[in-house]
C-alpha cells in the first residue's frame, strides 16, 4: 500500500511543477521555446509534444 501512497504523492507534485511551469510560461511570454531547448535539450518536435501531452 505504501508504494501506491507513493507513486499518487509523487502524481501529485509532478502535476503541481507541471502546472506552474505552464503558468510561468504563460506570464513570461518573452522567454522563447528556443531558450527552453537549448536550456532543457529537448529539440523542437519532442518539446511540442511534451508540450501538447
């Protein structure tokens, strides 16, 4: 049981970060999603999809 309390925990803070990154990126509308790629290493097509997911 305690791996489920686990594995739900961690859920919920992944969509927490998640979703404070979508709204940083909605109020910083400078920040480019070329600095993301080149800072990340994600290349265009992956960081659409991830994106998009």
């Amino acid at each position: 049981m305690t791996i489920l309390a686990d594995d739900a925990v961690r859920e919920r803070l992944e969509a927490a970060a998640f979703r404070r990154l979508m709204l940083h990126l909605r109020q910083r509308t400078d920040v480019q999603n070329i600095d993301l790629m080149g800072r990340s290493g994600f290349c265009r097509n992956c960081l659409g999809d991830w994106l998009h997911e």
